[in-house]
C-alpha cells in the first residue's frame, strides 16, 4: 500500500512518517508532497492508496486538493491531519468527501484508530 502525505511543513511530514510507523505501518511505502498542488501531480504519477493531507497550505490547500480529486472522479481514501478543524470545517471535508479527521496533536493510537479500518 503507497501513503501520501501532504504538508508544506517537512518536519510535520516526518513526524507523520514516524508515527505512521510507531502505530504499526512503517511497511507502507510513503510519497510525500509540500502542498495540495504537487499532490494532485503525485497522485497522477504514483497512485497512492490513500492520502494523508494538511489543510492550510500555501498554493493550493488540502480541501481544494480534495474537491480537485473528487472533480476528477478520483475516490481515493483522503483523511486531514490538521490543526485547524473547527465543526465547520469538519463538516465542509465530510461532506467534500474525507473519510477521517487526524487532529494535531497526535499519537500513534489515534492513527491506529483511525487508518486500521481504512488500511487494514
């Protein structure tokens, strides 16, 4: 299974990758992007199985980056892992299509709760 992660900062990207492995997923292969723009890119190249996205990023932000997907009848597995998600914008990815919501901080028994049922 390929993981995309998604985030305009690279120490957050590691610290996901980390994570990811500390929760028991470290067999995946990890691609990774700085905002929502490149991933679009990556996706197209690489065909990941699911996407692991920031929200505020600069040139293109992780919900216009899944509405693009989702344009584009794209319907891989997309969660946030963000800071920010107030209960609109808890609902604006729910209803754009996001499977699950990652909040910073995090640990990696809220990303084994989370991904185990998406990952297996």
């Amino acid at each position: 299974m390929k993981i995309l992660i998604v985030d305009d900062s690279k120490a957050m990207r590691m610290i996901v990758k980390r994570t990811l492995r500390q929760a028991g997923f470290g067999e995946h292969e990890v691609v990774e992007a700085e905002d929502g723009a490149l991933a679009l890119e990556l996706v197209r190249a690489e065909s990941p199985d699911i996407v692991l996205s920031d929200w505020n990023m600069p040139n293109m932000s992780g919900i216009e980056f899944l509405r693009a997907l989702r344009a584009a009848g794209n319907e891989i597995h997309f969660g946030f892992v963000t800071s920010e998600m107030s209960g609109e914008m808890h609902a604006e990815a729910s209803s754009a299509g996001a499977l699950f919501l990652i909040t910073k901080p995090f640990t990696s028994d809220s990303f084994k709760k989370v991904l185990s049922s998406v990952i297996g």
